[in-house]
C-alpha cells in the first residue's frame, strides 16, 4: 500500500501478490505509511481522481518544512545511490496484455524559471568546469530488474534502461552536481537552486514508429555536499518542532518516501522545432499537477534562434481554439494553455493588460500581452535609391520624384551597411566599393562615414552613379 501525496490513498497490491515468488527474493517490504481518512466536510462530495498506471517512489524522505498544498521538497546528498522504485498497477489491464519490456528515461532539469531559459549554457559550463563528470548516473550494481541500462555521453543529466512491469524493479540514481553549483553565491546547498527528478516511460515500438508514451512523473530535489542533505533534514525538523501546534499545522507532515507527482511528457528530440504540434511546442515538461495553477512551473527551455520566425507571427482574431492554443504553445504560453482552453483570437486580444496579470501573474502576464500587442520593428533609418541607368538625364533635373526607386532599410546605420546594401542593389561586388561619396552643396562630394549616414534624413531618396576607377581596380558610387 502506497501514500500518494495531497490526494486519496490507491490501494495497491503488495510486492509479494504483484511479483509472485518467495519472500526471500524481495529485498524490501511495502512501505507501511499510513492510511489517513478524509477530514473534507461530508456534504461537499468530490470525485476521487483515477489511479495511476505507474508509480514512481524515490526512498528518501521529505522535508517537513513545506506547507500545505506546495510540492514536497527532497533533500538528496551528492554522489550518494538512491533507489527509485519503478510500480506499475495490474488492476488498471490485464497483466497478459501488458508489454514484457518498457523503457524509462530518467533526467534531472532545472526547476528555477530563469535558468529553464539557459537550461544548455549552463550544463555547457558545468561540463567544461567538472571534465568526465556527468550529473546524473545509475548505480548499476544496486539496481534490481534494471535491462540494459544506457548512460547518453551527450546528455550529462539523462538515463535511460528497460524494466519489465510484472517483476520487481528497483533503479538506483546518483546525482553528482549540488544545488550551488548554479548560483552566484555559493554559501551553501540552502541558497542553491532546485532541481525536479523526472522519469518518462514508453512503450517500445519497432524501430520506424516513435515509442508510445505511456506515463511521466517527477519530484522536486535538492542536492548537498556529502552529508549535507541529512543536517538540513535535521534543521527544518528542529524548526517545525519549535513552532506552537497552530503554526504546525500548516506544514505537510514529513514522509519516509517520496511519491512522484504525474507531470506532462518531455518533448521528443526528432520533433521538428518548427512544427506547431511538435512535443516541443505542445507541452510543457516542467508542469505538475498540483493543487492550484499558481504551482505550476513551466516555460520549458525553447531554441529562441530556430523560434523567430514563429514567434514573428501576430495572433489572427479571427483564430479559432485550436489555433489559439497552438499560438500559445508557439509562443510560451503553454502552462496557461488549460486555463484559456475556451478562448478564440478575439477573447484572447480583449482581454487588458491587468486582466493577464491576474491571470498569469506579473512576468508571464506582461509578456503576453505584449507579444498580443507587439508592433513589426521599425528599421532605424530607410532611404530610396535608384540606378542611374534607369533613368534618362533630362529627367532627373525636371521632376526628382519620377524613376524607378527601391527602399534600402539600415539597422546599423554604418558606412559599411550602407555600401553593402547599394552593391547588392547594383549587382556589384562589394570588395571592389572603395570609395561612397554624397553630392553636397554646390556639387561637391562629401564622403560618406559612419557619422554623415547617422545624420541622413528618414526616407530620403537618391540617385547612384556609378564611377568606374582603374588604381585600383573598382568602383566609386555617389549618391546625388
């Protein structure tokens, strides 16, 4: 019989009826935590939600300085094997049906908003600060009914291995970075930052088709140095015995275990980070089924470079609720993806600015209301050009605006900006400009640096002559 955290008790077969065999062979009895009755108010029914197919139990206890209806917190010590317990429910299907082999992928990510955005800068530093080290590790010697277990010399903080459902499983992980590793301030692993434990099964398939995603999990760590987890369990027990019996009762009560809490799957690789029902796009693996949208931790870490032209698009009022929250996904959105489930482009679009705050809170909020009302950015400096050859000379002094202008946009509002914009407009090699002049009073030629085209009129228009020189062997253009 298992405890699953915030929610009613499933009723669980023990090992001994769920692995058939002697109890010599099993290492560990069931967990005996205890059934806790109902105290909500009888005449408020609520529906029980479904057991899980799968659960994943980490054998180390939580910290009892978390209050009611926050995610349970896990201190684990560096280097040190923890077993995960690897359970899968008969009472959901028939046990012949089941697969004889899953395979689960287990990854240690970060739980902190901010460092999700850097999730690959920072393990690019933490690899070239620790060489040969990885995050994340299995223990294999401990492990129980662990199938060709798989290290990923690529991917520092990710396991995979196979397990049967119908035997016991047991797999024991080392996590070798601490939680100060990631902060400015190292002064300890109670200023460190939290890391989430996740653990993602799939049905195998054959080798053409993506494997079927059939469960992810995941609980929120800590790490320390050696030892370290085991005095700060210590200190947040001291404190909470400290505190008078009211103030307890606002802390969750410390377990022997840790009960993983179903989260949404991690987004396959192979997807295309362009295609809008990519798992990339549609999910976002660092949410958690918690008690109230607040908790949910989301924004996974996107490729902001593959995401431009995406994020580039304006949302249509006209789109419907699927386009809708495929928008949000698209842009980032997609922890509150449930919460707008119901609204179309225009809802979205009427909706103010401190009605999204409210929604989202203060970041999230902000953000999206100003990718709703973001504006096409506006080039620095736009000028217009035309070739002199397509011109016919008594037309240029009768009427300046007639002939054949193309617009030159300019960021940079540099000489070398501007020079390879006029070669390419041209159809000139841009090595054989050597020299840019602007015709000034009087028809003199003033050449063109950095500092005149800053001075340069918005939207001016111009005629390029193109001189041709022999020493060297180029050109001269003058904007007349």
């Amino acid at each position: 019989m298992l405890f699953w955290h915030n929610q009613p008790e499933h009723l669980w077969p023990s090992p001994g009826e769920l692995y058939p065999g002697p109890p010599s062979s099993l290492l560990r009895e069931s967990l005996p935590l205890p059934y806790l009755k109902q105290e909500e108010l009888p005449n408020v029914p609520g529906p029980e939600p479904p057991c899980p197919a799968f659960q994943y139990v980490l054998c180390a206890a939580t910290s009892p300085a978390v209050k009611q209806g926050e995610e349970t917190l896990t201190y684990l010590n560096q280097g040190q094997s923890y077993e995960v317990q690897m359970l899968w429910n008969p009472k959901l299907g028939d046990a012949t049906q089941c697969p004889q082999l899953l395979k689960s992928v287990a990854r240690v990510v970060f739980h902190d908003r901010r460092l999700q955005y850097t999730e690959q800068q920072q393990l690019d530093g933490w690899r070239w600060s620790r060489p040969g080290d990885r995050i994340l590790d299995i223990d294999v010697p401990l492990s129980v009914g662990v199938i060709e277990p798989q290290v990923l010399p690529s991917q520092l903080n990710t396991v995979e291995f196979h397990w049967d459902p119908t035997k016991r499983t047991s797999i024991f992980l080392q996590v070798h970075c601490i939680s100060t590793e990631f902060t400015p301030r190292k002064k300890g692993g109670e200023k460190g930052v939290s890391f989430r434990l996740r653990i993602d099964t799939f049905k195998p398939s054959d080798k053409e088709l993506a494997p079927e995603h059939l469960h992810s999990a995941g609980c929120l760590i800590k790490v320390f140095k050696p030892k370290g987890a085991d005095r700060k369990l210590k200190t947040d027990r001291d404190k909470i015995e400290k505190q008078p019996l009211h103030e307890r009762d606002k802390y969750q009560v410390a377990r022997e275990s840790t009960v993983f809490v179903e989260c949404p799957p991690w987004p396959e690789p192979s997807a295309g980070p362009h295609s809008p029902l990519s798992p990339r796009a549609l999910t976002s693996p660092y949410s958690c089924k918690l008690l109230s949208p607040e908790r949910l931790c989301s924004s996974p870490p996107f490729a902001l470079d593959s995401l431009v032209g995406s994020l580039a698009e304006d949302l249509n009022p006209g789109a419907s609720i699927l386009e809708t929250q495929q928008w949000l996904h698209r842009h980032r959105f997609s922890a509150y993806c449930r919460m707008l489930a119901n609204f179309t482009g225009t809802d979205l679009l009427k909706l103010t600015r401190q009605d999204l705050i409210q929604i989202c809170g203060a970041a999230d909020g902000i953000r999206l209301f100003n990718t709703l009302r973001a504006r096409p950015i506006r080039h620095r400096l736009t000028l217009y050009v035309a070739q002199e050859a397509s011109r016919q000379e008594n037309e240029v002094a009768e009427n300046p605006d007639s002939g054949f202008y193309q617009e030159i946009s300019l960021n940079e509002l540099s000489a070398v900006e501007l020079m390879g914009k006029l070669a390419e407009l041209l159809a000139l090699p841009a090595n054989q400009i050597h020299r840019l002049f602007h015709q000034g009073p009087g028809g003199i030629l003033i050449l063109l640096n950095d500092q005149v085209v800053q001075n340069l009129k918005d939207e001016s228009y111009f005629v390029a002559v193109v001189k041709k020189v022999q020493n060297p062997d180029g050109y001269y253009l003058v904007l007349t």
